[in-house]
C-alpha cells in the first residue's frame, strides 16, 4: 500500500511539465528561501523535495555544496539538465531521506516538502539529516493564499488523500509549523510573503486555469478523474476562473502568498538507526 501510494504521488508530479512552471512563475522563490536561509559557500545544503531544482540553483550559485533530492527521477532528470555541473542529484522520499543523522548545515525546501503526505515525518527527517545549530528553511504556500485556496476548490474533485495525510498548505501555517519542529528547532523568523505572477497579465480569465490543466500535476489528476463527469468538470472550471478572476488585479498580475520559516536546529539527532545508509554523500 505505501509503494502505491508513493508511485501514484511520484506518478502525478511526472506528469504535465512541473519545471516549465518553475521557471515561468515561481523561479525567484528559490532565491527568497537561500537568502533567508543565510546559504554561504562552502555550507553542505540539502534541498528536499526539490523538484527541479530553485532553490538548490540559488545555493549553488552563493557557492555551497549542494544535494537536490526528490521522489520523482523525472524532474531530477529536467532539473540536471538545467543545472549543469555543481549539484548532486539524489533520488529520495522526504519522509524517509537516505542520508544519515546530521549530515548538513543547512536543509531547505521550497514548495516542496509541504506535499508530502505524512507532516510530522517529513518534519522530523528535517530535523535529523540537519546538524546541530544548522539551519532549516521552509517556504510553502499559505492555506488562505491563492494555492492554498486552489486546492481547496479542488479537493471535492481529487482522488481521496492517504489515510494519514494533512492537507499541503498546513505547512503554510505558523502555527503547524511550529508544532512540527518542536523542541527540535528554534524557530528565529517567520515571513509572510507574496509572489508576483504576472504570467496571465493581459490574457483571457481562463488562462490560469488553462495553463495549469495543462502543464500542473495535481490539477491533470483532478480533471482525469472527471473525464466522464462533463457537469463536474464544467463546475470545476467555473471555480477555477473565478478564483483567478478574484485574485487579479486590473492589470491583470495577481499575488500568491506564502509562509517562510527559518529555524535554528537546537537538539542534537539521536544516533543513527540500523536501516540507516553506509555513508553519507
């Protein structure tokens, strides 16, 4: 059940094209997180469910060394490929990092780790792979935001969530945050912080939601399952422009909010367990 559940989840962020997104609309997100991160050369950086790679560009280019993990090898694959030389690139669960206790400075994530299903484990891997007093970063959507608020129009039409799962933009919430890091971590800042999107400026009120039926993994598996339910289909579709329609402006860019948090890791990770890798990288 686990392995179906992590294929259909490694199975809808493969499809559409994720990174054309990344670089199209939330591409400077990568560098909002390694800034407040403090990423200097030579830190040893970690970007978990790192899709194609913002945020582990951003830190490469302030000069640490840089691992990019995630579930899914094709965005790994698009990501490499963008990059060039300078980042590893490392298959890998968020809630289950192949990398031993305490092996980097600094462990970010940008619109990643929040999708993963399981908070308190992807929480608490954070926690481990990172040093003591190293740093954590984490930038996700907020639940009252645009995304947070897309995903909401789109859960009564998704695929049911695992048993277990919290709903993604909870770790756009200060307080969940918190909760999930615990003791493990001092939480030093906490930002409330908005992307400019002006890539539907001037086009139609449906091209948002043209362009992520398209292109935006969650939003193809919603509408798949509505292949032979045209009322629901045409229900979602009327949700979606107006949520876009809301959250325009007359000029037609629009603002998507998101929450960063960066933490100060405070306790030290306990000893490695048995299942634990060999080495670290």
């Amino acid at each position: 059940m686990f392995d179906q559940v992590k294929e259909a989840h490694r199975g809808v962020w493969a499809s559409g094209d994720y990174p054309m997104i990344a670089r199209e609309i939330v591409a400077p997100l990568g560098e909002v997180l390694t800034t407040a991160a403090r990423v200097r050369a030579q830190d040893l950086v970690l970007d978990v469910a790192a899709g194609s790679g913002n945020a582990a560009r951003a830190a490469a280019r302030a000069g640490a060394r840089v691992v990019a993990c995630d579930l899914t090898p094709e965005l790994l694959t698009a990501g490499r490929a963008e990059s060039g030389s300078g980042i590893d690139w490392v298959r890998g669960d968020a809630e289950d990092l192949p990398f031993l206790d305490a092996d980097f400075d600094v462990v970010l994530s940008c619109i990643g780790v929040m999708f993963a299903p399981a908070h308190e484990r992807s929480a608490a891997e954070l926690l481990r792979v990172c040093r003591p007093r190293g740093r954590i970063a984490v930038l996700s959507w907020t639940p009252g935001g645009f995304v947070g608020e897309m995903f909401d129009a789109m859960r009564p039409y998704a695929a049911p969530p695992p048993p277990g799962a919290s709903p993604p933009p909870l770790w756009g919430d200060a307080q969940h945050v918190g909760d999930l890091l615990g003791a493990g971590a001092t939480i030093e800042q906490e930002v409330l912080g908005r992307l400019p999107v002006n890539r539907f400026a001037g086009a139609p009120r449906e091209a948002f939601r043209t362009y992520f039926c398209n292109h935006y993994g969650p939003t193809i598996a919603t509408y798949r399952r509505l292949a032979d339910r045209p009322e629901d289909a045409a229900a979602l579709d009327a949700t979606l422009d107006a949520l876009a329609e809301r959250h325009r402006r007359p000029d037609g860019t629009m603002d998507w909010e998101y929450l960063l948090v960066v933490a100060r890791r405070t306790e030290a990770p306990s000893p490695a367990g048995p299942d634990a890798p060999d080495a670290a990288l």
